[in-house]
C-alpha cells in the first residue's frame, strides 16, 4: 500500500524519521496514573510516548503503485478508488436517492423569530409508505432575503434530538425521539437538546439554517435495522446486514443528502453553498457525508475522532476495536469494519483519505485539547497529510505541521480548531465556524440588525453561555489534572451547598469527600447543585454539561430526591418528578424553561443517568439521599417507601453500584443519639454543618468500599485508607 510514515505523531515527509520533538506543541503524557486503562475488556493508551511508529496509505498514489500528479486523474481514478475502500470496509455501501421519495412541505414559509426569519418544515417521505420511514427537515432563511428574492447560504445540521429541543421556536412541530428500551420513538421531553442552535445568530450573519434528528433516518440503536431506513433495502428473507452492507453513520450521512435533495428545490436557498455540521458520532456523519456526496460546499465537524477524522493508526484514545466491540458500536459501520480491529495496518484507508476525498472543499476540524478518547491531536496529523492533495487541486492545506494550543486557529481551505476543554462545542466554536462560514461562503450580512432580533439575540444566548454564566456564579469546578481520571459528583445541596464554601455554615458532603482521596491519583470534582432535582438538573442542561467533560474511566455519583417532590408545573421551580420508577409520564407546561416539557418519574429520571453515563464509558454510582433530621420513636426518619426505596429498586434492576446512604448515615444518627447529631445540622433539619459534611463524606467511602467491585479502590489518600468497613 502506498504510503507516508509518521513517528509519534509526526509528520515524516520522507522515508526518513524526525523526533518528536520536532512537533513543537505536542508533548508526551505520562500521567501519574493512566487513564481508564480498558474499555469494554480493550486496553486504550492515552500516552503520546506509546503511540510509536505508524505508516499511513498515501491518497496520491494509485492502488496500481503509479502517482497522481494532476487533478484528473484524481478525480477519474484514485479518488473512486479511495470511496471504494471505505463503502466496502468501513461505512458501508449507501443506495441512492429513492425513486418513490416525495417532499411534504407543510409549513410553506411562517414568520418566526418576532419576524426576521422565514420558517419551513418539511417532511421527507423515503417511500410510498407514508407509514414508513420518514424525517422531518426543519429550514429557516432571514426575511429580508426571502423579501427580497434572494437564495442565502446554509447551514445544514444534524441533531441528537427532535427539531423542537434543537431551536428555541415554539412553532416547531412536536418532535419524537428514539427509545432504546421500547425500540420506537416517543414523545420528546421538551427542554434543550445536546447540539442546541442558535438560530439568531446565524440568521444574522446572513446564513439560513436546516436541521434534522439523527433517529429518523435511522435508530441510534443496536437493535435498530429493523425500524430505519435501512430496513427498506432488505430482502424480506434477510436477517443479518451483509460486511459491506451500510451502518447507521452512512444511513444518517444518506439522510444528509436526502435533506439536500430538497434544499436544491427550493428558491430561498442557494444549494451550492450550503455547509453541513454534526457532532461527535454525528461529526463522523458529516466527515462520510462530505466525502460521498460533492453537492456539499463544506464541511464543519466537531469531536468526530475513530471512525471520522482523527487517525486510526494513531494507537491513541479510543480506536476500531473500542468501536467494533459487541457492546458499543458495530452497528454504526459496515461489519467488515470490524475485521481491521486487531490489523489495524492492513486497512486500505486511514483518516487522511477520508479528510483528502473532502478535497478542494474547505473542511473545519473542531476539537477540544482535553478531549483525549477523540485524539485532538490525530485529527490535526489527518489534516497535515492530507494537505498535499489540496495543494495538488489548488487549495491550501494547514501550511504548518505545528500543532497549535488551544484557542489558536488555524483557517485556511482547511481548518483547525481546538478550545480549551473536552468533548463539545462552546461560544468561541461557533465563533470560528462563522468566522470560516463567511471566508468562504461570502453570506450578504443583514445590513441593520432590528431592535426585536437583537432582543432575540442578546436574551436568548445559546445554552452553554448560560450554562458558563452559572458556572461562574456558583464557582462549579473543573478537574484540576486532566491526566487523570475524576470522580465526578451530582446531586443537589446536600451534596454542595451553594457556592460549597461553607456560607451560612451549610456544608454538602462533597467538599470534604476529596480529603478521602489522594489529589495525585484522582480528581474529585463536585458539580452538584442546590435547588436542583433529578429532572430540572437535566432540562435546565447541566447535566449535558457536566457529561461531555466526562471521559471513559471515570466514576459519577447521583444523587438526588430532597427537591424531587414538589409540585410538576410549580411557576418558581419547575422540579417536581412522578413519583415512582415507571414509565409514567404527564405533559406540562414549563413555566419556568418557558417549554411544554413531558415530565418523567424519578426513577425514569435515574436510569436517564446510569444510561448516558454509561454511554461514555463512565461507571454510574447511585446514592440514596440522605436521611433528614426527623426523629420518630428515637430512630431517623427513613425514606425506604419513597426516594431512597426507589433508587434501590432502580439500582437493582440497572445492575449499577449502590451507596444506601440513608440507610448507613440513619443507623450512624441512630446509634449516636439525638444530643450528639444536633451539631451535625447547620439548619433544623436538611443541611449538615462542616462536621456533619465530613461524616456523611466518610459513609460515602465507607460505601464505595463495600461495592463488590469498587472503581475507586486504591486512589484514596491515607485519610480514605483509614475508613474502615467494620461498622
């Protein structure tokens, strides 16, 4: 296979090596502790120092081993050949455009956005069976340029959740999101998806705006080919996908292109300049969808990692085999994909050619310098060893092999951008995207933002400024040693009180809790906060926060319940939860988000947690809450028959690790006696003082202790080794 080498992550132009340390900004890691060390029974590496010395397949060389020096041959043979190879081994073999699919456009042009904007909705029927399936592809283009007969620029995203949790319009038709557990889509929870846009903004710099849910293309689910689309190209005998037969990541990619089908029909949209976007398995989508289909102008994708853009010989993070384990994600590319999991070198691709079929289009790498499992630093070697075929078709590559810091970007016809942090997108993303959106796009900017819009604007930031603004207020940490793995907690004040510095004499258990752990080991960063309940920690978003800091390996413990029973729709709080652990829900109307939310039980709500948590490679802790200050008959009120009883029945049947602290802190209260707990309260009955922080923190330990497989056991500090489990 023709080829370029690479030498811990460097570039080598030649046959021969350079060291390392010629890479400038890339410094090896040698973490005091190794991050997870396995996943799904896979060891991951997150050293640079062992990523050694790989060979990457040159895009500028025929499989017949003869060069490619001028773009026709580029485009009549190698690249052909290179789509090839990933239709037949990694994403699968895509059908095209249906014959029978039709365009129902049933919201035809709606003011939206106090009237700056034109809303459509359209849904795309794949087949004859308007039973069948089908997505809904919501579109917004700015007023003034639909007046004005004028086709805007667009951008074209993806979504994790329904159109009406990915903008803030209620206008949007009522989406429906897939359920793993029932293999069908349901009712979406109203509230702010993971993704959410901020359609203002973009209208304002003149761009339109289309958007789409992953899941009605194809289910997230690896029980899943029998719902989607792809269940429409399968012979009624056929029970199993054939190895190259596509996976769900070409089915949303074909979805992305099916959304383009009709954006190319309609006036107000210039369809030769629209830019496509996703995140995460969703920035695999668009680097696929960019490659296959050409119509696209360019492509912005975000944390995409293994299997989109960053290297898969870069032995770093997660890689083919995390991917195609049975337990994670094999249904989301074709199954000969899996094969190459242990043979890594005998793959005719690598990200660099998936990077290079995107050629002469520009194309935006986003990343975040701490997201270690999508290997920031291997997106950026894709970009650098694809740069000789945009030069070939008179583009310009990155024009450097320095990887630079966080928050420098680098924009050219390819582009990189890494901010300081992890797996996601913050403000300053977007403002690259824009920044890259309008160098070569060239968007006619709405020439005088009206008062309404800039209201718009201004009072309706996107959710994760909102997020910051709080994070700020309530001095939320961050972990302090990103080489490391955390200990992440959630809950409510009981867990951290206010600005968790002691204020009022009021002290969660987590504050102390790190004194029980050795800070060279582990982190341990307490994001609870006060007034929040298992549902409003959710649809207020920071539990979608605090989840993309997380990283495989690392341990969260939940617990929530003393905010949970108030009223569904109460107009200050908006928190209260079904009781019960059913499928139970009510639809109501969310004062407080503004939103009409489908509310959840609480054990509902607990699963939602051990489930996400999961899905990133985290170990999901459950933690009863603790028992308040009530005395009956000389004993503490116990919660067995509601909240406390409940997250054990949802433990038990989730087959996630138990800390019972109302169990274990009631029985201490019991035996220590009414007089000796009083100093323990700060309050006459709900919030412990400092020491009464630091016992209930010691029961925790005491509680991951007894866990039969404590995923913490050996980070504690001499502190922690001297809780003993004989109580």
């Amino acid at each position: 296979m023709p080829s370029v080498q690479l030498c811990f992550g460097v570039i080598l132009a030649t046959a021969a090596t350079f060291s390392s340390t010629s890479y400038g900004q890339a410094v090896a890691i040698h973490p005091e502790k190794p991050l997870p060390s396995v996943v799904a029974g896979i060891p991951v590496n997150y050293d640079q120092a062992k990523v050694g010395t790989y060979t990457l397949p040159d895009p500028l060389v025929l499989q017949n081993g003869k060069p490619v020096r001028d773009a026709k041959t580029w485009f009549t043979k190698r690249r052909p050949e290179i789509v090839k190879f990933y239709e037949e081994d990694q994403y699968g073999r895509s059908p095209r455009r249906p014959k029978d699919m039709t365009f129902d456009v049933f919201d035809k042009g709606t003011p939206a956005f106090d009237g700056k904007a034109i809303r459509k909705q359209v849904t795309i029927y794949f087949s004859k069976d308007k039973n069948g399936p089908k997505m809904d592809l919501l579109v917004y283009v700015p007023a003034a340029s639909a007046a004005a007969h004028k086709s805007v620029p667009l951008l074209l995203n993806i979504s994790f959740t329904a159109n009406s949790n990915t903008v803030d319009d209620p206008g949007v038709k009522p989406g429906e999101v897939w359920d793993l557990k029932l293999h069908k889509l349901v009712p979406a929870i109203k509230g702010r998806g993971f993704g959410h846009l901020n359609v203002p903004m973009l209208l304002n710099a003149g761009f339109g705006v289309a958007t789409f849910y992953y899941g009605d293309v194809d289910p997230d689910d690896p029980q899943g080919l029998p719902y989607g689309v792809r269940a429409l190209y399968m012979k009624s005998e056929q029970t199993e996908r054939a190895p190259d037969a596509w996976g769900s990541i070409a089915a949303w990619a074909w979805g992305m292109s099916r959304a383009m089908d009709y954006l190319e029909t309609d006036k107000d949209v210039d369809a030769k300049r629209v830019a496509i976007t996703g995140i995460s398995r969703l920035g695999k989508t668009v680097m696929w969808a960019g490659a296959h289909d050409t119509r696209f102008a360019m492509v912005l994708a975000s944390c995409s990692g293994e299997g989109g853009a960053a290297l898969s010989r870069r032995n770093y993070g997660e890689t083919i085999a995390h991917l195609t384990a049975p337990t994670r994600y094999p249904y989301q590319f074709a199954r000969n994909y899996a094969k190459y999991a242990q043979h890594v070198d005998q793959l005719p691709v690598d990200a660099n050619m998936l990077v290079s079929l995107i050629a002469p289009r520009p194309l935006l790498l986003q990343t975040g310098d701490k997201d270690y499992w999508s290997d920031p630093k291997g997106e950026f070697l894709a970009e650098v060893a694809a740069g000789p075929v945009y030069k070939l078709l008179g583009k310009d590559g990155l024009d450097t092999d320095q990887w630079p810091p966080a928050g420098v970007p680098i924009l050219h016809d390819l582009g990189y951008y890494m901010h300081d942090g992890g797996h996601g997108m913050v403000p300053s993303d977007w403002k690259i995207y824009l920044e890259f959106m309008k160098m070569h796009l060239k968007p006619e900017p709405i020439a005088e933002t009206s008062p309404a819009l800039t209201a718009v604007i201004s009072t309706d930031p996107p959710l994760s400024e909102r997020l910051h603004a709080q994070e700020v207020r309530l001095h939320l940490p961050v972990p302090a040693n990103l080489k490391l793995p955390t200990l992440w907690l959630v809950g409510d004040s009981t867990v951290r009180n206010g600005h968790g510095d002691g204020a009022g004499g009021q002290w969660g258990w987590g504050d102390p809790l790190s004194s029980f752990f050795d800070p060279s080991k582990i982190n341990v960063v307490n994001r609870a906060i006060g007034g929040l309940s298992s549902r409003n920690f959710i649809t207020e978003g920071h539990w979608a926060e605090d989840l993309a800091m997380m990283k495989p390996g690392d341990v969260v413990l939940i617990q929530f319940g003393h905010n949970d029973g108030g009223p569904l729709d109460d107009p200050a709080r908006a928190r209260g939860s079904i009781p019960g652990i059913g499928d139970e829900t009510k639809d109501v109307d969310n004062p407080v988000l503004k939103i009409h939310e489908t509310v959840h039980t609480y054990g509902w709500y607990l699963r939602k947690y051990v489930e996400d948590a999961r899905a990133r490679g985290v170990t999901p802790i459950i933690c009863t809450l603790i028992p308040r200050k009530i005395w009956r008959d000389g004993k503490i009120v116990r919660n067995d028959d509601t909240y406390a009883g409940w997250a054990r029945e949802v433990a038990t049947q989730e087959h996630v690790g138990l800390i019972d602290l109302n169990k274990r802190i009631a029985d201490r209260y019991d035996a220590m006696g009414e007089a000796a707990v009083e100093p323990l309260f700060a309050d006459p009955h709900t919030h412990t003082s400092l020491i009464g922080a630091k016992l209930n923190a010691e029961v925790v330990v005491e509680g991951l202790k007894a866990l039969p497989n404590d995923p913490v056991a050996g980070d504690f500090s001499a502190n922690g080794d001297a809780v003993s489990l004989a109580r």
